[in-house]
C-alpha cells in the first residue's frame, strides 16, 4: 500500500510538472500563435476538453486491462500530444498545438486516477491520507515545472517556447519506467461481470452530489482565475518570468497543503474541511479585487491553490463513499467527467471574460459558485448531524 503511494506520488509529481509547464505557457503560446487574441486560452481549454471526454474511457480501460498499463497507455499519448505540440510550435501552426494539448488532456482523464488507485488499495483509515499523499507529489512540481519552463523555453532559440514542450516528452518517460514498480491487483473476472447499482441510483445520494459539486467548483473557480493570472500579469506589466514566479507559488498552495490536508479531514471532517476550502477560495477572490501590484497576485494564487486542495481533496475523500469495487470505474469516471467539463468551462471562459470584462469582473464571475458549493456542503453537515443525534 506504502509504496504503490509512493511512486504514484513521485508520477504524479512529473504529471504536474508538466502540466504547470501547460499552465504557465500554454495562454503565451497560444496568444503568440492565434490571430484573433481571442483565442489565447484556447490551449489550455483542450487540455481540459481532452480530460472531459477521456475520464469515463479511461476509467473503463483501467477496468479492463488494469490500472499499470492504463497509466502506461495515458503516458504514451501524453508523449505523443507533447510531440504534435513541439511541431506545431516549430510550424507557428494554432490549430495543431491545440490537437497537441488534446492529446496531452487525454493523458490527463488518465492522470487523474492517481489519487482513485491510491484509495482503492488503501485501507478505510488510511484513505484519505493516501489521496492526499498523492497529491502531495505536486509540491516538487510547484518549482520543477515553472522553473523547467523557464529554462528551457529558449533551448532552440530563435523559437521560443520548444524546449520546453519537447521536454514535456522526456519526463512522460520517466514516468512510464516508473510505472513498472507499481503493484495494484487487477479486478478478476467475477469482478469485471458485476456491474453494481445504476448510476442513477448512486447519482441521488446527498453524499455523491455534495462530493461532486465541490470538486466541480473547486476546479472550477481555480482554472477560471488561475488561466487569465499570467495574462492579467503581463498587461500590467509585471512580465512572463514574474508570471512564472506567481505559478510556482500557486503550486505549492496547491499540493503543498497536501502532506496534512488528510490528518485535518480525520481530525475536523471532511465536510468542515471542504466549507473552510470555499472560503478560502472568496478570500482569493477578495485579495485580487485590491489591486495588481505583484505581492496582490502571490497572495491571491497562493490562497486560491490552498482553497482548491482542501475542496477537491476534501470532495475525493467524500466521493469515496458512495460506491463499491464493482461501481468504481462508472462512478470516478463519471465524477471526473463532470469536474473536467466544469474545468473545461470555465479555461474557455477565462480568456474572453478578461478580455472584454477585466480582472476583476473575472474573479466576481466565481462568487455565487462558491456560494452553492457552500452552502451544499453545509446543508449535508446539519443533515448528518441531525441523523447522528436522532441515531444517539
């Protein structure tokens, strides 16, 4: 169990550092690449657009063949998107680079199941703290994965940004020699016949909509801000290397809070723990609508990594309730489709809301979504606390 988290905290750690690369560069080279400006997020909403569709088929295939070669098979194309990327920067061809972060959100649907496959071998005590020891593997990303881009965005100079998508390559290798040492038994065939209760049916427990919905909004709210930030920063003169500096403190509020944020469920809730993510989350809301000098964005970037860890763990940890063996595949699939279309959303979103409304128009955009997510999480805590004194 120990060492199946450990080297999927160490993959997730080269997961996220190439995403952080996709994240710091993505909006640049796509602003760089596309005519209309309009279209400079566009990038990193394909990344999502390609997790979006792939969560269900790659929870299915892992279903199939198991979760080892599932994640080898999700590296590859990852290898691949980064290819497809590295030619379209070298072509200046728009439309391939955005097929390449497809590809690229493809292996991401796979990525994703990290944090499952750690509390699917877990034992009920440890399970959270599994989730989010994977998680936790985000930290070494926080500065690898800004830093990388930093360094290797002039490798093949005159053409900026290359290196680092070509490096993008390199690092998904290394993850699939470390995939080898992963050990996760393989549903037998009595397993894979049972199918468990419909969707549907798990779809209506209180626990699965709270669970999905904070993620969702979590996710959400994070890429909405944290997609236009490099753009926010530049057009107020504050540079990419500064921008690069901010995500890399986003990062590490991210993942950083992730070594603990499993001993805080066990000891205060997991409910209380997803309330106090939402607030977080109005907080960073609250710092960016104070102005745009550079220590406004660290703080902001720092608050809003540190509000999505507890709502996104915190809804894992949740979700982790509603379903059995037989029903994992469906039900992670389908959260995972749900969280990576809101995600989708609102990065697609996020470039034409700063474009015609500001920085600040952006931010409010969040606010009544944390609201549902709140008071959703609320409502399931007085609920649970009502059936516990009625029980008692």
């Amino acid at each position: 169990m120990k060492r199946n988290v450990a080297v999927l905290s160490v993959c997730q750690a080269l997961a996220n550092t190439s995403n952080t690369i996709l994240i710091a560069l993505g909006a640049l080279v796509g602003s760089s690449l596309a005519e209309n400006k309009l279209l400079a997020t566009l990038p990193v909403s394909t990344v999502m657009i390609g997790t979006m569709l792939f969560t269900m088929p790659a929870s299915y295939w892992m279903r199939a063949v198991g979760r080892k070669y599932g994640f080898m098979t999700g590296l590859a194309i990852g290898m691949l998107g980064a290819l497809v990327c590295s030619i379209a920067i070298y072509e200046t061809n728009f439309w391939l680079f955005c097929i390449g972060t497809g590809l690229l959100g493809i292996n991401n649907s796979f990525v994703q199941q990290y944090r499952f496959a750690a509390a699917d071998v877990a034992s009920p005590e440890f399970k959270s703290r599994a989730i989010s020891l994977v998680m936790a593997g985000g930290v070494l990303a926080a500065f690898l994965g800004p830093q990388s881009a930093k360094l290797t965005q002039d490798l093949f100079a005159p053409i900026t940004y290359l290196g680092s998508y070509v490096s993008i390559i390199g690092i998904a290798f290394v993850a699939i020699l470390l995939m080898f040492l992963v050990r996760i038994p393989n549903l037998t065939a009595e397993q894979k016949k049972q199918s468990g209760r419909p969707l549907k049916e798990i779809m209506l427990q209180p626990t699965f909509f709270v669970a999905v919905i904070g993620a969702m909004v979590g996710y959400g709210v994070m890429s909405l801000i944290m997609t236009s930030t490099p753009l926010s920063m530049v057009a107020h003169e504050h540079g990419s290397g500064a921008a690069f500096d901010v995500i890399t403190a986003h990062v590490v509020g991210m993942f950083g809070p992730s070594f603990v944020t499993g001993t805080i469920i066990k000891r205060f809730g997991v409910l209380n723990v997803m309330m106090a993510g939402a607030v977080l989350l109005a907080a960073c809301v609250g710092i960016s609508l104070t102005g745009h000098e550079l220590h406004q964005y660290f703080t902001g970037l720092i608050v809003l990594g540190i509000g999505w860890n507890f709502l996104f763990i915190g809804g894992t940890t949740l979700l982790t309730e509603c379903y059995n063996e037989s029903e994992q595949a469906k039900v992670q699939g389908f959260n995972d489709f749900l969280v990576f279309g809101t995600v989708a959303f609102a990065s697609l979103s996020s470039g034409s809301i700063f474009h015609f409304m500001g920085w600040e128009s952006l931010n409010l955009f969040s606010v009544p979504f944390l609201m549902i997510a709140f008071m959703a999480t609320a409502w399931l805590a007085l609920k649970r606390h009502k059936e516990a004194r009625i029980a008692t």
